[in-house]
C-alpha cells in the first residue's frame, strides 16, 4: 500500500527544507499584504501603485511556486497576472467586479496556504467563481 504523503511534507521530500521554507515564509507574507492593496484599488489615488503592487506579488508566486512545481498556486497566480497586466495600463478606481473577483483570488491563494499548513493530501478544490473574470475592471464615472 503507498503511503499518502501530504503537499508540504512531498515538497520537503523532493527540495532543500530551507528554499521550501522561504517560499512558504514569503508566500505567507505576501498573501497578507493582498487584501489591504487590493481594498486601496477603490482609491483612484492609489490604482496605479496598488495594481503594480498586487501585480509583483503575483509575479513573484508564480515565479517560486513554478519553480517548486505547486501547479494549483501557479495556475491561479498566472490567471491573476495576465488580468491585471491589462489593468495596469488604465486610469481611474477599480470596478466593484474586479476588487471582488481579487477578493476571491486572494481568499483561494489563503485556503492554499492552509493546505500547506495542514499538510493536505491535495490542495483545496479552486472556487468557481474565480473562472468568471471580471469583464469591467474600472468603475464607471
């Protein structure tokens, strides 16, 4: 019979403790600082730093998580990147749809960590909501 072995134990088995510890130090971390930003996108005052803020965050998951082959955190944080690589080059305050959608993407990215934590034998199932991309990401003046 094959023992089950659970997602942060099989990371620790197939790379060194210390680079799984510091993707998880900084994913931890960095998923924190999500919702603050992600609230601040209401403020037209600070779209543009909060939106490129997000968007490095994003960039850096997908960057260690590709690397650490967690394909769930990956998959997600890639979708997040390429929307917001449109957002980036607009103007204004972020669309009630689009900080929602964030919203639900961030929680999803917390209930991975979770799995991490608990040494899950696999990572939650993705909350379906997160497929509908937002289709407005400005709020109307």
């Amino acid at each position: 019979m094959k023992e089950i072995i659970g997602v942060y134990s099989n990371l620790d088995a197939e790379y060194d403790v210390e680079i799984v510890e510091e993707f998880f130090s900084h994913y931890s971390f960095m998923i924190e600082s999500l919702e603050p930003l992600i609230i601040k996108l209401e403020d037209k005052e600070h779209y543009k730093n909060s939106i490129n803020e997000i968007f490095r965050i994003f960039h850096n998951i997908k960057s260690s998580s590709g690397y650490l082959k967690i394909t769930p955190i990956n998959k997600l944080v890639t979708l997040g990147e390429e929307v917001l690589e449109e957002c980036r080059i607009l103007e204004g305050s972020a669309s009630v749809e689009l900080i929602d959608w964030l919203i639900r993407l961030s929680d999803q990215l917390k209930i991975y960590q979770s799995d991490l934590e608990l040494d899950c034998d696999n990572f939650s199932p993705l909350n379906h909501n997160i497929i509908k991309v937002p289709i407005s990401y400005i709020k109307n003046k």
